[in-house]
C-alpha cells in the first residue's frame, strides 16, 4: 500500500473502450494516505508542484465522475487531487472503532484531514452532489484553504432543523428515497440492491444522460466498500434528524445550521435537465458574498454534471483556479 506523495504524476488513468466505440478514461492508479480518522484513497494527477485542484464526488456516483475533466485540468498544469468519500472506493477508516458517521461536519473534516496530510495549504475546491455541500463548507468556514470554489448546485449547507421541516408535496415526492432510508426495511433495501437503486437514481437524477452499463458498472464498484451502506444510510436519517451526530462535530454543526455565508470567489452550476431536488440558482445567490457567477449548462444535463458536461465544469474550474 502506497502512502503519501509520489515521485510521478504524469499518468492515473488508462483509456476503456465502450458500446459504440467511444473510449473513456478509467482511473488505475488510486493511491493511499491515512489522514484524520481514515485510510483515504485518491487519485493525484498532473504536476507536483502544480497549482491544487480537488474534485469532490457525490452519492452514489464516485470519483469517475471527474475521468475526462482531470486530463483536462493536468494538461492546464494543475495538480488534481480526487478523493474517494469515506464509505466509497478503498477509502476504509482506521480504526474499527469509529462511528460510521455520514453527517456533513464529518465529511468536511474529512477534506481538511486530507488537504493536511498531503502538505496542502490551499486548493480550489469543485464538487458536485455530497461533494459540492463539503466544498461549501470548507470554503465557508476554512476560507483560507479555498482559493476559489465551483459548485454545482450551489450552496447546499443546512442544518438538522430544516431537514425536520415539511415540504410541499411535489417536493417530499422527489425525497421518497430519503423516507424509505428511514425505516429498517429501506436499509435492507439498500444493502441487498444497491447496484439497482443507484442505477435508478442515475437515470432518475439525470434523464438525458445516455449512459451505458460499462460506465455504471465502472463507479458502482465503489459501493461494494464495507461502510457504504452505514454512512449511507446514516448520512440521510441524520438529516431527519433520525440519527445523532457525533459530539465532536456539534458546534459545527450548530454554525452550519446558521448558513454562513461563503465569501470566496464562487462559480455555481447547474444543468437543465437535473432531475434530483434542487433549488434554483435565485434562492441561494445571497449566501455568496464574493465574486460570484452562475452558470446553467444547456443540452440536457443532469445531476452529475461533471461527467456529463466536463469541458464545461474544467472552464468554471479554471476561471476559478486563476481567481
């Protein structure tokens, strides 16, 4: 098991072929470093001495989701750093011990732990789904690591109170997954289905994504982690408050649930097509205080933009590294 940094960055990925003859790049070399309460894997690409990029994935997709806007970044002399979540990929914790805790503090320190032990002082932070509230976090509460921040979706920082709040039904309908994580039976559910139920948040998440089993297949192989399944499920009855916290993470909790607002030069995405819950971009302006820009990416892209649009996501990143 590789710990740490390496001597050569030049190449992390290999090209796969799949139905129709296009090729996509397949992540083969994820390394290892134990940082904070985890044993992280990741993928670090592009110049050492690089400006750093890190890329934040979401649920249930994993770290492919950024395969074809790595090179991109690497090719622009950025050093890109893509972490896999705690519960997904070879990212294990360290000790059997730990909670297996899905909550937003948690996972935000989780970024801080990894920036820490890679000698990272600053990065520019993007992400999408889970990853885009932790990169608004870091760049809310740690600014001073976040030289600039691109996040889909926007800002995503909430607080236990507001998950407890009743919506309009349309709106509970498109959180059914959550309700059916709450009960016994959704968590059986999950662990038994797992490949099929993230499929099918794919294809409900994202409509006009015409994507083919080679490259679901390709990221739910970072399901089949041992605490998937508890940080999962944990993550979703938190935020119901169905589930306690850890009492480390309280008075971050507590400051988070006040949206604090993120000053740091922000570009937030949003596709057109993005079927998961999400607010429009006019709600969420205000909690950004900087620079700020939104952009909607057009031609039917869903929820896990990146993938879907990553020559537009590398142009909100680079705008956002040379910030």
């Amino acid at each position: 098991m590789n710990h740490g940094r390496c001597p050569s960055r030049s190449l992390t990925f290999r090209k796969e072929t799949i139905r129709r003859g296009r090729e996509q790049p397949v992540f083969d070399d994820v390394r290892q470093i134990e940082a904070g309460v985890l044993d992280v894997g990741y993928v670090d690409a592009g110049p050492p001495d690089g400006p750093a990029v890190l890329l934040l994935h979401g649920w249930p997709y994993d770290i492919h989701s950024f395969a074809a806007a790595t090179p991109l970044l690497t090719a622009a002399g950025h050093r890109v750093l893509v972490p896999y979540a705690r519960g997904h990929g070879s990212t294990r914790f360290r000790s059997a011990d730990t909670v297996r805790n899905g909550q937003p503090a948690a996972q935000a320190l989780d970024l801080i732990a990894f920036l820490d032990a890679l000698g990272i002082e600053q990065a520019t932070l993007a992400g999408f789904d889970w990853g885009a509230r932790t990169a608004d976090i870091v760049a809310a509460i740690w600014p001073e690591r976040c030289r600039g921040l691109v996040a889909v979706s926007g800002y995503l920082i909430d607080g236990q109170a507001s998950g407890r709040m009743p919506l309009p039904p349309v709106a509970e309908h498109a959180w059914w997954y959550q309700f059916y994580f709450a009960t016994e039976r959704g968590r059986e559910g999950y662990a038994r289905n797992t490949y099929d139920f993230a499929r099918m948040i794919w294809q409900t998440a994202s409509p006009r994504w015409d994507f083919d089993d080679a490259t679901f297949r390709r990221s739910a192989a970072a399901f089949d982690n041992p605490d998937h399944v508890d940080i999962v499920i944990h993550n979703y009855r938190w935020r119901l408050g169905l589930a306690d916290g850890e009492p480390q993470y309280a008075d971050l909790e507590e400051t988070l649930a006040g949206k604090p607002t993120i000053a740091v030069p922000t570009i937030s995405l949003e596709g057109d097509a993005n079927g998961a819950p999400h607010l429009e971009p006019a709600v969420y302006a205000k909690q950004f205080t900087g620079p700020y820009e939104h952009r909607t990416i057009t031609g039917g892209i869903g929820h896990n933009l990146p993938q879907e649009a990553p020559q537009a996501f590398v142009d909100a990143v680079l705008r956002m590294a040379s910030s």
